[in-house]
C-alpha cells in the first residue's frame, strides 16, 4: 500500500519505521527541514513506562487550585478566547474520578508496556543510540506529606505490576550519588526501575535515516493545509506542494491535528499543553545525575544525557504561542540549581518550549476513523516519546490488517463519541 504519514514527530516517525518494516510504500511529509523540529525536539528525555499516568487524577482539581497562586508551580494557565480550551478544561475535570482514573490509566499502561517491549527490540534489531541509559527514575520527595500522597500511586503500580522500590535519602543515593550533596532537602524516593532515557530528537532523527535505508521518502518544507474527501474516503491532501495522494493516510501533527481534522468533521479533543526545557553541558560528572530525576514538589524532570543534562517541566494551558517568559524558565533553572547545584554551567544552558498534544483522559488516539483509509495516531501528551513504539507498532498491524498483539479497542477516536 501507499501511505502518506502527516507529520516527521517521533509519532510519525516510529509510524514509517513499522509500516515500512510491513512492506509498505511510505511518504511522511512535514513543514520543517528535518525530522522532530517541535514538540519531539527538547522534551524531557524520559522512556518512562512507569509513569504512564493521565493528569486527570482524583485530587488534581484541588491540587490545580493551589498550584494557580505559586510562583514555582507545576501548572500555570493564561485565559484565551478560545472556547476550545475551557471544553477541554472541563472534560478533562470529568475525569478526574476514581473510575475514569483507573480506565484511563489501564489504557495508558497497556500502550506503554507495548512499547517498552517495541523500543526494547527496535534497538536490539537496529542497534540504534541515542544517548540512551536503562538506569530507571527516580522520583524524590521533600516533605513527609509527599510520601504519604503517593501511597495511592503505589497501590496503582502494584496493581499494574510495574517494578518499583521506596527509599529512604540513603537509599536513593545509591542510584544517584550526586544527591549525597543536598540530601538535607530531602526525605524519601520512589524509583521506577525499569524506566529508561534518552534524546528524543537523536532517536527520531536516527530512525528517520534508517527509515530512508528501508525506502521511505521524506517530503520536508511542505505545509499540510487540508484534506479532500469524497463517498467515506480521503482523496487527497492539500499542501504547499499541491495535492499529495495516496492508498492511506495517517495524521501523526501532535497538537496541530485537531485543525486539520475539524476541516472533515472530525473533532479530536487534543490541547496543546506547554511545557519548558534547558540543556546544560556537565561540568562536573560526580556531581550530575545518573538517569532522570524527578522534584516531585516542583514536577520537574532532570535527565543525564552523555555530556548534557536536560531539564523539563511545567503545565501551562495557555494556547498555541512558544513565547518563553522569563519567569517560566527560572523554575527549570532554580529547580536544576537546587538539585544538582555543581552538576552542570546554567550560564550556558540552551532553553526551548513545545506543545504536549494532549487529550483530556491522558490516552493517545490510534486507529482508524470514519474514513476507511484516514488513520490517527495522535494526542500522545506528556508521554509520547515513551508510547510512539507501542502506538505505532499497534497503528502499523491496524492499517495492514494484522491480528494485533494489544487491544486496541477503546483507543481510536470513537471513544470520545
Ligand atoms: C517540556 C516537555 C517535556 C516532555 N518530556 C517528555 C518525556 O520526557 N518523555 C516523553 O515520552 N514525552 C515527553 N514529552 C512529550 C513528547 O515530547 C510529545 O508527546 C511528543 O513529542 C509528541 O510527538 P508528535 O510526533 O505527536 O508531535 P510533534 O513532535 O509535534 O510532531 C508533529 C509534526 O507535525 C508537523 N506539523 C504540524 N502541523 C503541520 C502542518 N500544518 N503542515 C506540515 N507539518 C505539520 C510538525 O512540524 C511536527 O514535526 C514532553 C513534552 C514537553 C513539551
């Protein structure tokens, strides 16, 4: 079959890698030069199976409230004119029950757990590196308070089987000998064992050299500007490089699908969310972090690259814009700071900002819709480096017509009807 992907993001990418390894004719076709030139480009660098947690918790309404008045707070939101946002807003508060937590969760681990197995034999077949690390996560926190919330979070866990382990300060030091500098701040840790890191924009850019080794063409600097559609199918794309045409298409634009899905009918709950990120080159090895770690106070990650550390967080509903407001990057900076104070040269750090496309109940969009060949595999949020192997893997034996090794039911964009 001939496919056109819509979009070069890790999504898009890990989708041509699995439906070119099916024997498929592939052309991804993107706005950018090259591959992971936004949100996939400076995120936060985890493989994190074991944080795979929509945001739309129990407790988060009230937790949002207090965030909204602090100045170093993991959520931050503008007022806009779009109505769009306050829709979102409230779907997302609607599931924030215990029942919609624990559907949505089960969702989310299904698809990262297939992905951990994914990326796990992507690289053994591939060999491919990307300043990759399997030294697991570890989650600190500061106040007693801290541990006793996240009591709820670790029934979760047991519950989905993920392989985790509470630590006093001593013991997570042992993981992460830098923290022997500031271990006064702190009072305990959780740590995912099995969660991994990396640079997303290396991952995806390799895979896209090896995708070109398997045959798929990359069409970069073309705007996607609509699609046709006539009887149920789609008859074309519309780009600055005229009408594209293929067997099947799949929309892989992060937090830009939903424009172009309006345009056929198909409304697709996915909020661009903001988030914020510095990369430091290590001044100091002994004093740098071994993998990520996770300031549970401020939700902010601090992630080891080779020569580099990368550090990303906050939440800011605030539309489409990628200003960097000061203030914004003084929390990833102060966080950094106070964590791994002679890690690395804040002077010289390189900030960025992206757009998480994220959906209200925290699951991506993968599958078909309600034209026969118009495929989604979108709305990956704060996760989606960690689910693009599962997701596209899953999206590629979808569009083949493959028995497929997950469910996917209740993943597609029927869910939402
Ligand atoms: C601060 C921050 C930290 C994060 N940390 C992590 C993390 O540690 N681990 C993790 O797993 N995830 C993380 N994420 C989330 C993750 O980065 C995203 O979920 C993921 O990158 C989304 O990939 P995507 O391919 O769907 O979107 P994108 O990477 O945005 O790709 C979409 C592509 O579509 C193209 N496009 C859009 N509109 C058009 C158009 N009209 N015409 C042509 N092309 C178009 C864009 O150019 C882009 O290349 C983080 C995100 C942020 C913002």
């Amino acid at each position: 079959m001939n496919i056109l992907i819509l979009g070069s993001g890790v999504v898009g990418v890990t989708t041509a890698y699995y439906l070119a390894k099916q024997g498929h004719e592939v052309t991804v076709v993107d706005r950018q030069d090259s591959p992971a030139m936004e949100t996939s480009h400076a995120n936060a660098g985890q493989v994190s199976f074991g944080y795979s947690t929509p945001w739309a918790a129990p407790g988060i309404p009230f937790k949002a409230m207090k965030w909204l008045t602090q100045t170093h707070a993991p959520l931050k939101m503008s007022a806009t004119l779009d109505p769009f946002q306050y829709a979102w807003m409230t779907q997302m508060l609607a599931n924030c029950t215990e029942s919609r937590y624990a559907v949505n969760k089960s969702r989310m681990v299904r698809v990262s757990e297939y992905a951990r197995l994914s990326i796990d034999s992507l690289r053994e077949e591939t060999g491919i590196r990307y300043e990759d690390r399997q030294q697991g996560l570890t989650q600190l926190f500061r106040t007693e308070k801290q541990i006793e919330a996240v009591q709820k979070d670790i029934a979760v866990l047991r519950d989905f089987g993920v392989d985790f382990q509470e630590l006093d300060i001593d013991g997570a030091i042992q993981y992460e000998p830098a923290l022997a500098r500031v271990k006064e701040k702190f009072v305990g840790a959780l740590r995912m064992v099995g969660d991994q890191t990396g640079d997303c924009f290396t991952f995806t850019n390799k895979l896209a050299d090896l995708c070109k080794e398997m045959g798929v063409k990359f069409m970069f600097d073309t705007e996607i500007h609509g699609l046709e559609d006539k009887a149920g199918e789609i008859t074309g794309v519309k780009t600055s490089a005229g009408t594209l045409k293929a067997d099947h298409y799949v929309v892989a634009m992060g937090s830009f699908s939903r424009h172009l899905m309006k345009q056929v009918g198909i409304d697709l709950p996915v909020y661009p969310i903001k988030g914020y990120s510095l990369t430091m080159p290590i001044t100091n090895y002994d004093a740098a972090p071994v993998s990520t770690v996770m300031d549970e106070t401020y939700k902010v990650a601090i992630t080891r690259f080779d020569d580099r550390i990368r550090v990303a967080g906050t939440a800011e509903l605030s539309g489409y814009n990628l200003e960097m407001p000061q203030k914004r990057l003084d929390t990833i900076s102060m966080v950094v700071s106070d964590v791994f104070p002679e890690g690395g040269d804040i002077a010289k750090a390189e900030y960025w900002t992206g757009l998480r496309p994220m959906t209200p109940d925290g699951t991506p969009i993968i599958g078909k819709t309600k034209f026969s060949n118009l495929s989604l595999n979108t709305g990956h949020g704060t996760l989606g480096w960690t689910m693009s192997c599962g997701s596209s893997r899953l999206l590629a034996d979808l569009i083949s017509g493959n028995e497929t090794e997950i469910d996917p039911a209740d993943l597609d964009v029927s869910r939402y009807r």
